[in-house]
C-alpha cells in the first residue's frame, strides 16, 4: 500500500458552494453517475471530503440580487440548471431577482 495523496476535507460556508470536477468517471456523494472532466457544484454547508476521483476547482461566491441587478449567463456545455431547464451550449439568459 502507497499513499498517493492526502486529501483534505474542504468547508463550505453560507452563500458559497464548492467547485468539482470528475477525474475519471465516478458517482458523486450523492450517488449521480458524473463522466470525466464533467463539473458541478455542491451547495450543502458544512465540510466536504471530496472522493478520490473528485478535484475541487474552487470555491464560488453568491451573487446577491436585487431589483436593479440580474446575471446573464451562458451555458459553456448543455445542461439541465436547478430550475429543470435544459441550457445548450452557447445559449444565454437571465436570472432575476424573481427567478
């Protein structure tokens, strides 16, 4: 047996959310099958150990919306978003305050 590498669980506060992407093809911790170089995100405060085909990218601030402030985003690769929406790549919209 050889220790490779020593991991080290990551915290994830209030209004962030840990960046992930797959090594080789895996389940993530909540048991959804994730393809290689595929990457997500984990919302659930509290500490993250992330598996051993797991890469944490980074961690990634909120954005605080209000009525006068919205993002545009495009979608770098299709995806179905937290709302059920599929996003083809390219695509770009709006996630407002009502939203």
């Amino acid at each position: 047996v050889e220790i490779v590498e020593t991991i080290r669980a990551s915290i994830i506060k209030p209004n962030e959310a840990l960046r992930l992407r797959a090594l080789k093809a895996c389940q993530d911790q909540t048991g959804k099958e994730r393809v290689c170089g595929e990457e997500w995100l984990v919302f659930q405060t509290g500490a993250y150990l992330p598996g051993a085909y797991e890469q944490v990218v980074g961690t990634i601030s909120a954005y605080i919306l209000t009525d006068n402030i919205a993002l545009h985003l495009e979608a770098l690769q299709s995806f179905k978003d937290r709302f059920g929406v599929e996003r083809k790549s390219g695509e770009q919209w709006l996630i407002t305050l009502k939203d």
